[in-house]
C-alpha cells in the first residue's frame, strides 16, 4: 500500500441511482473499518451534491463538491486530492447521470477518468444499471463500457417485480461481472453479491 486511495467512479444514465449507490457502498466500507471521500462530480444537479453530501453526513464521509454547473472533472481531482492528504482508503466519486448517445457528455466521462488518473489508478469504474430499464440497457451498457472502462455492474431496482432478465444478457454481451445489487431505497439495502467481499478486493 503506498498510501493513495483506491478511486471508484460511479457511471450511468440518469435516474438508475448512482448518489444512492454511492452512499450505500460509502456505508458498507465504513461499516468495514475502512475511511471514505465522497466526490460530488455532479455539479449539474445541486440536488445531487446535497443528497450525496446527506449520505456523506450520516455514514461519516467527506463530501467534495465544486460550484454548480462547474467543471466535474475538477471535482473529481479534488476529491482525490482530498483523499490522498486525508489518507483515505477509498474515493467514490458521483458523475452525472448522461445519455450514452450524447457524444460529448460521455467523453466527459473519459476527462475525468484522465484527470483521476493523473493522480492515481482508478480502481473500479462501476456502471449502474436500473433493472427496470429493459431491452435499451444493452446499449446503454455497450456505449458506457467504450467510454469509461466499466470494470463491474451494479444492479439497482431489484425488488421482486423486476426480473432484471436484460442484465445477464449485458454481462453475457460484455463478459462484466456484476459486483453490487441495490435493493430498494434503504441506506443497507446494497447486498452483494457479498458486499465486504467487494470491499476486501478494492482495497486489498
């Protein structure tokens, strides 16, 4: 261990429950003795930020965040940053919810991978995926894993109705392991597929 966080960014459309998760996952890895950063790059939504900072509160994270509408790739390097002179384990940074067809947000996404990366190795690019969504989640997975490197699924909206069927035709397409299942809105609703197991591996 030379001391830098290990980085998560958290990616996907709008509306799939990325702050939720990044909330949750920051409750599991305190619940797991480790130290959290929480990285607000959605400077889009101030709601995202407050809701992100909400969760940051509660399970004892720092919060980052940058002036609305600014630049979330300079959060995210913030947040690093923060990290690092804090000695966290773990950084979960929040990117805004985007389109996979809109060109330019998603090569924002590669902006901030790159500018993260300056600093140190992303550890985890998690992709949320709503198991509501459906046939259109193919794509959405595909254009996400092109642009940002998705290293693991985190499944959300599983409770009982759906079925989540289009999520194993993603990771049969893609061959990307789900690593997180969100189960309803509850700050321990986030079950692993065993969720310490998840963490040990992030920062060994």
């Amino acid at each position: 261990e030379d001391g830098t966080p290990a980085v998560v960014l958290v990616v996907g459309v709008n509306g799939t429950g990325k702050t939720t998760t990044c909330g949750k996952l920051a409750r599991v890895l305190v619940a797991d003795g480790r130290s959290v950063v929480l990285g607000a790059a959605d400077t889009f939504r101030a709601a995202a930020a407050d809701q992100l900072q909400t969760w940051g509160d509660r399970v004892g994270a720092a919060t980052v965040r940058g002036p609305e509408g600014g630049d979330p790739a300079s959060v995210a390097f913030d947040a690093v940053a923060r990290g690092r002179a804090d000695g966290v384990d773990t950084v979960l940074i929040d990117t805004a919810g985007r389109l996979h067809t809109k060109t330019g947000l998603m090569d924002e996404l590669g902006k901030i991978k790159r500018v993260v990366e300056k600093q140190t190795e992303i550890a985890e690019v998690l992709l949320v995926l709503d198991s509501t969504t459906g046939q259109n989640g193919l794509a959405q997975a595909e254009a996400f894993i092109q642009h940002a490197g998705v290293t693991g699924l985190v499944i959300t909206k599983l409770d009982g109705s759906a079925k989540g069927g289009f999520v194993i035709a993603v990771q049969e397409k893609t061959g990307i392991p789900i690593k997180l299942i969100g189960q309803g809105e509850g700050i321990g609703d986030l079950t692993g597929f065993t969720p310490h197991v998840f963490v040990q591996n992030l920062v060994g």
